[in-house]
C-alpha cells in the first residue's frame, strides 16, 4: 500500500470534505492499476494474490476474493483470515471497512462507506463524508446485499440476499428486508436444520 497517510487522514477524518484532485486523483490512480491488474490475472495466479496483500490494507491468510473485484481505493479494507467473497464485491472505501475472520459474501454485494450532504451546493463542489463498516466474525451476507456507511453487523449474523442495511444489526442474529431488520436470533432450530427442512446429518 502506497497512498500517502495525509490522504488517508483526510479520507478517515469522519468529517465531511471536499474531494482534493491535486491531493487525491494520483494516488487513486496508482491503486486503481493495481486493481485492474487482479482482475486481467488468472483467479489463482500467486501475482494476484501478491498484488491483493498490497492493494488491501490487510488480508490475512487464506482469504479468497473471486474476480471481478471493484473498489474505490483498497487501501481503506482490512480483510481476516479465512474471509470468501464472491465476484463482483464492491467497496466504496473511502473511508474504513473492516471485514472478520471466516465471513462469507455472497455475488454482487456492495459496502458503501461513503455518502454526500442532501444539501445541493455542497454536493455540486464535490462534498462527500465516509463512516466505516465493522462486519464481524463468522458473518454470511448473502447476494445482492448493500451495506451503508457506518454500518456494523456482530458476529455469526446472517444477512438475507437483497437486504439493504442502513442500521447495526447485533451478533447471533438473521435479518433480512429493506431496510433491512432482524427476524430473529440464531437459534436451536439452526443446530439441527441447515434449511428449512433439511436435517444436517448426524456425521457433521
């Protein structure tokens, strides 16, 4: 990772602001070649994985992300250890997303960190604010699923497909819908069945 800290002091702030192009446009290009370079490799090339641990800010081993990926800036995503995600992933990561170990992400997910005022002047000076995401540990977000800034999702929680999640959802919980809520806690329902009906044999 190569982006200056004082544009990732700017991006981190928490504080609206101003997109600086003088500041800002280089060191987005530099990480954007990266990301196209990913994409044009083979999905197991060791050259993509390599170009991965430098483009993210961290990704911890074993961690699997399907081409195509999308993002703003990698730099600003901080992946566990043992996290898949499917293809198509997008990280509007301006500001800070935060992904635990063993988290599932299904196809065509997006985390979005980044917003910009309601207030129509600042928005045409370019005015955006970014709040990170914090997803947990063990967490399944299905497909079509949209993560809004300053989200947090606890721990071994499922986010039904097509789910938009404006709101913190707490660990040990299913929750679906937009906006998206929670339908109920993980329960013992959950230990013997792994879909409706369908009985998790006894060997597992």
């Amino acid at each position: 990772m190569s982006v200056p800290q004082k544009v990732l002091d700017v991006l981190h702030s928490g504080e609206v602001y101003f997109w600086d192009g003088e500041l800002m446009d280089a060191a987005q290009q530099e990480q954007r070649d990266i990301l196209s370079k990913t994409n044009e490799l083979p999905a197991t090339s060791p050259e993509r994985d390599k170009l991965l641990h430098e483009y993210f800010a961290e990704m911890g081993e074993n961690t699997w992300i399907e081409p195509p990926l999308r993002a703003n800036w990698g730099c600003s995503t901080h992946l566990g250890s043992f996290v898949y995600a499917n293809f198509n992933l997008t990280l509007v990561d301006d500001g800070e997303i935060f992904i635990g170990d063993h988290t599932m992400i299904g196809p065509n997910v997006t985390l979005v960190t980044t917003g910009h005022p309601i207030r129509p002047d600042l928005r045409e000076k370019l005015a955006q604010f970014s709040e990170p995401i914090h997803i947990g540990r063990n967490v399944w977000i299905g497909a079509n699923v949209t993560v809004l800034p300053g989200v947090t999702i606890g721990d071994n929680s499922v986010i039904g497909a097509c789910s938009v999640v404006t709101k913190d959802i707490p660990a040990n919980s299913v929750a679906v819908g937009t906006p998206c809520r929670v339908m109920r806690e993980i329960n013992a329902h959950d230990q013997e069945y792994y879909w409706r009906d369908k009985r998790i044999p006894e060997e597992m």
